[in-house]
C-alpha cells in the first residue's frame, strides 16, 4: 500500500474514534451491522471484550480482547457490514 493509501485509512478511523464506557456484558458492536457514518472504531484502555461470530448458526467466542487491543476497524475501511459481535 502506498503511503497515501495508508494516510487515507489513518484518516478514516481517525474520525471514528471516540471516548465511551460499557457496563460489564454490554453489546457493543453486532454481528452484520451496517457499518455507516456514525460506526465507531474502539481501542480498549481498561477492562476486556469478548468477539463472538456466527458459526453453524450458533454464536461462539473466538477471542478475548484486553487493554490496549482494538476492534470495529474492518467494517469501517472496507465499508462492510460488522463481522463478529
């Protein structure tokens, strides 16, 4: 990827980062949300998220993520609906 390739997408989730909390067990993003110009993109500062998918038509964890770690930026670059809960 070029360099403006690569400050074009910085840019982009640049402006999709904002300050929030969420209570312990609080969806924050769902699975095939569309992803529109109000999509967050999230890095965590304190506490964990779970992700879950679908998979077989059943909603399994596939990670935990902890401080420091981020989500919500596929949807958002690729202008795609969210791909895990």
């Amino acid at each position: 990827m070029s360099p403006i390739g690569v400050a074009t997408s910085c840019d982009i989730l640049y402006k999709t980062v904002c300050v929030a909390e969420f209570a312990d067990g609080e969806e924050i993003i769902a699975i095939d949300e569309p992803c529109d110009e109000n999509s967050k993109f999230y890095i965590i500062d304190t506490g964990e998220a779970s992700v879950t998918i679908r998979k077989d038509g059943v909603m399994k964890q596939v990670a935990m993520l902890a401080e420091g770690k981020c989500f919500g930026e596929t949807a958002i670059l690729n202008d795609q609906p969210r791909n895990a809960t």
